[in-house]
C-alpha cells in the first residue's frame, strides 16, 4: 500500500479507527460479507492491501495475521434472501453496519470503502477505492474476502457441478453456461440479478 490514510486521520486527532469493507456485491450466486476492523495505531504492514491486488496465499496468511493483531474485528454475512428483500446496496450497508456493531471496543472515526453509513454516531469518510487507500479498510476487505470464497469453496462440496470454488458466484463465462445448463440453486442464486432473473422469467413463461 503506497499511501495509508490512516495515519492522516490519526494525525489530525482521531483517537481509534474502524476501518469496514464488503465481499461480494458482484456475485450473482452466494452472500455478500462484511468485516469491521480496528488495528492498533502503531501497527503498519505493507502486504495489507486491496484484497483484490493480493493473492490468494497471501489473502489467508494476512488473515490470520489481521485477526491475531486487530484491537478488534467482526465479519457478518447477509444471505440471499435478504439480499433479494432489501437489494444488495443496502444489504452490503446493513453488514457494515452490524459488523461496526459488534466490534468490543469504542471507536471515534469510521473509515469505509465507498459506503455512506447514516446510522453511525462518529464521523464517516467513505473514501472511494478506499481498500487501496486506507490499511484499515484493506484489513477489512481481506477478511470480507477470505471469509466470503471459504462460504464458497463450501458451496463447491455441496454443488460440485457448480465449480463455486473457481468462479465464486461471480457471472464468469463458466459460471453463465453452468446457470444455463442446470439452472438457479434456490437460496444460492440472487433472482433478482440479471443473468439469473432472465433464467427465472424464461423459465416462468414456458410453464
């Protein structure tokens, strides 16, 4: 991480930060998870990055490492029914929101990926690529990430005609042609994402 806004925060004052990011709003197949981290102040590591500019390897050896160091840390996972009931905007904004809830310790500025929190009684800054710019937020969205493709590859022993531990529910061409071939799992597949929801409608219409 080249720069880490953190520390500009820190300097202006604040006291603890939370930093909170979110896995998996692309997806068309799976949950969308959240984490809420608050690192120590003085801790810094430059492989703490954008989940998605770290590997696979280094996303599971940082996450052990994140848990092990944070002052504190939640993850909470929103399925796809709630999902579907209150879209994944805000189903992304809830897991934020819940995971800041149950963090142990009390924190004075809340750092977030892009996301605008109104609930919250501290300040807010949702910094845009902000997993790229803050190393709370980075911490965050690897633990998102590590806990989301775990939920999958568990998905994969379930469904193995899926192949979820290589696409993770993302609308890669494989996952596409396997939707078609064997249609939505109920509870799996979001059916109001497009790709999903036209196999619905189609499939609706020839009944």
């Amino acid at each position: 991480m080249k720069a880490n806004l953190d520390l500009t925060y820190y300097q202006q004052g604040f006291k603890r930060i939370a930093g909170c990011d979110e896995a998996g709003r692309g997806p068309i197949a799976g949950p969308v998870v959240a984490s809420a981290v608050i690192l120590p102040k003085d801790f810094i590591d430059e492989r703490i990055n954008d989940s998605k500019q770290v590997t696979a390897e280094m996303r599971t050896k940082l996450y052990s490492l994140i848990q092990a160091k944070a002052v504190s840390y939640a993850i909470t996972i929103i399925d796809v029914e709630t999902i579907t009931k209150i879209n994944i905007l805000e189903a992304s904004r809830l897991a934020m929101q819940l995971s800041l809830e149950k963090l142990k310790k009390p924190y004075d500025l809340v750092l977030s990926d892009a996301m605008k929190l109104p609930q919250q009684k501290v300040k807010v800054v949702p910094l845009i690529h902000g997993d790229a710019l803050s190393q709370t937020i980075a911490a965050s969205s690897i633990l998102a990430k590590v806990t989301r493709d775990h939920i999958m590859e568990a998905l994969d022993l379930q469904y193995p005609h899926f192949q979820f531990a290589q696409h993770k529910g993302y609308p890669t061409p494989l996952h596409l042609a396997l939707l078609k071939q064997y249609g939505p799992i109920p509870g799996i597949h979001r059916p109001t994402f497009g790709p999903v929801k036209k196999l619905l409608l189609q499939k609706r219409a020839i009944v």
